[in-house]
C-alpha cells in the first residue's frame, strides 16, 4: 500500500495540556493570520474563495420523525480553508451546534478540526476543537479591541459572558491593559455578578454586573457583544460616547439610521460579500441566518447608505501596525470568524503537542 502515514489524534485534555488556552499566545497567533489575510497568502471556500462555511438548514417540520428541525442556535457548518506563511496548512472545521446542549452538560457549539497537509492533501491531525474555537473567538475580539478602539479606553462594557463572551471579555482585558473598570451584562444576573467578581480577581480592576444595557454602555470605551440565544438586545447610538468601540460578535438590534451615523470596521469585507451572493439565493425565510445585523450592515452597503469606500478594514489596520485615521464617530467592528483562524491556532497547538509528545498517533494508509 506504499508508505504508511499516520494522523495525530488531539483530545481536549491534550488540546489543554498544549497551550490551547493560553490567550496571549492565541491572540499573536489571530494577529499572525489577519496579516496573511491582508497579503493574500489565503484561501477560504467558494468561488470568491472568502466563504465563511457552508450550513445544513433544516426545516420548521418534518414528516420524519428523526431529522433535526429549525432552531435557536441550531446548525451544522463546514468552515474550510487553507493559510500560508509560516502555517502552511490546510483544513476544515465542523461543527454542529444546538442551544439546548447546555440542558444537557454540553457545549453549545461542538466542533472537531482536521488539518491537512496542503500538497498531498493527507490528513495531519484530527482535534477535538471546543476550546480552539473558542479561544480564537475571544482573540480576535481582543484583537478589534487593541487595533480599533481608542489607545486612552478605560472602561469595557461586556455584553453576554457565557464561554464565549467571558473569552472575549479575557481577550480584551489582555490586550487593552489600560481598561481600569469592567460592566458585564447578561440576561441573568447571578452569572453577570460571577464573572464580575472572576474578572476584577484576575486582572485587579473595578467589575460590576448590569442588568440594564443603556446603563451600562452609556460612558463605556469598549462594548463587546458576544450574547446568546432568540432574544437579542438593542442598541441605540446616542448612548455611545464619541469615539467609543462596538465589537460585534453576535447578533443585536439596531436602527439602521444609527448605524449611518457610525464608523463601520470589518474584519473581512470579502467574506460579507460573500454572505450577500448566498443568501440571495435563500428562501425569505432564511436570509437573516447570517444574523439581522449583519443583512443590514450588507443591505446599507448595497444601497449606498454605508458606503463602501469608507469601510475601515481590520486586516489593514493590522498589516499597517495599527495605524488608522480616529475619528469622534463610534465605531462598529464586525468579528465573524473565519477558518484561517481556527487553522491559526489549531496548527500552533498541533505543533506544540508534537513537541511535548501529546495526543495518540492513528495509523490512516
């Protein structure tokens, strides 16, 4: 059968034991990849090769009595790429996600990664992905924050700090280590009040928990959205201070008048084009499965509302060393992650399980 080939096979414990949550590192990596994808040296699915994944949608009903249905959070995605530069690795994410997982102990989101080698195409290793996805999402949140927001912001107003919000919350925290006062919001109180008193132990800042969303942005620097579920908040742009950074991360209600009236950054303008050409295919039903704010923020560009000339472009800013023009306008930075960020951090725990000998070696060929 010719030469044998073998694939690495990473748990979460191994994934641990690696450095998958060691968010400096993670954030390095989120910078490391943004610059490729602002010199090129990149390839995501479809034919404009900047696809964010491909989605199974389910139906309302069925007439069979095991298929998956419609619901909040409910999906199943491919994400798949390749990154060059020092990574030089291809592969895929998958993942399915339901929001009743947490009835049952589980992650909302359960993704694998596989990476492949980008000539042969022979997979490398296979790794269970949860905390990979997460940490990345986290990242780059902290990412927009250091690059985008303004050098002087003190004050970080936390919107969601479930996983993935209290990674998000981390990132920033780390890379903005001028925030002095933390406000986290979240529908329930007693899990705004935990990782208040969690933040303000580890990072020896001011935290306090909200319940109400206008107080809590109204004097804020920064304000990340990383909520969950059906319900979504609503943000009005009189309650943002000049100058002040909306990093979003999730999907929440806004009037589209405010958003004209707001600087908007994104981290991959072709992947939203991208967004445009599938959901016009879709059926009404499912065009805002991309997220209500998203549609808008792509339906305002389409109609000249935002125009496009005048978009601030994270992987830019970044490839420029954080050199952008700041203006008293608030800022809105889309975050909707990419494969090329999972293979980021997935190939650099990869390499430093193959250094301390982690994981279990499959045989494939």
């Amino acid at each position: 059968m010719g030469n044998m080939h073998s694939l690495l096979y990473l748990s979460e414990q191994d994934t641990r034991a690696a450095g998958v949550t060691d968010m400096a590192a993670c954030i390095s990596s989120m910078e490391e990849a943004m610059q490729l994808l602002a010199s090129g040296d990149y390839v995501m699915g479809g034919p404009n090769r900047n696809s964010h994944g491909i989605k199974l949608f389910f139906y309302p009903q069925s007439e069979h009595a095991n298929m998956p249905l419609e619901g909040p959070d409910r999906r199943y995605m491919a994400l798949i790429g390749y990154l060059g530069g020092e990574f030089q690795v291809s592969g895929v994410k998958w993942y399915g996600s339901n929001i009743k997982n947490k009835e049952l102990g589980l992650p909302r989101s359960i993704p694998i990664l596989v990476l492949n080698d980008p000539d042969t195409g022979a997979p490398i290793c296979i790794m269970a992905a949860t905390l990979v996805n997460a940490m990345r999402t986290g990242a780059m949140a902290g990412v927009g924050a250091k690059y985008i927001a303004r050098k002087d912001a003190a004050v970080l107003t936390q919107v969601g700090v479930g996983a993935m919000g209290y990674d998000c919350c981390e990132a920033i925290l780390t890379a903005c280590p001028g925030i002095r006062e933390l406000r986290t919001v979240s529908r329930s109180g007693k899990t705004a009040v935990d990782a208040a008193n969690s933040f303000s132990s580890r990072f020896d800042i001011r935290a306090e928990a909200y319940l109400d969303l206008e107080e809590a942005v109204r004097g804020s620097d920064i304000i990340c959205f990383a909520n969950s579920g059906q319900a979504k908040p609503s943000l009005k742009v009189e309650w943002l201070s000049p100058g002040a950074t909306v990093l979003v991360l999730s999907d929440f209600l806004m009037d589209p008048a405010d958003m004209r009236a707001m600087t908007i950054a994104v981290d991959n303008w072709e992947m939203y084009e991208a967004y445009e050409r599938d959901s016009d295919l879709l059926p009404c039903e499912d065009r805002n499965c991309i997220g209500k704010l998203i549609r808008t923020f792509v339906d305002e560009v389409r109609s000249g509302g935002i125009q496009l000339e005048k978009l601030v472009h994270l992987k830019q800013v970044i490839a420029n060393g954080g050199s952008h023009a700041v203006s008293e306008k608030p800022v809105m930075v889309f975050i909707d992650g990419m494969c090329i960020e999972d293979l980021a951090w997935g190939y650099k725990v990869y390499q430093n399980a193959k250094t301390l000998g982690l994981g279990m070696e499959l045989p494939f060929i």
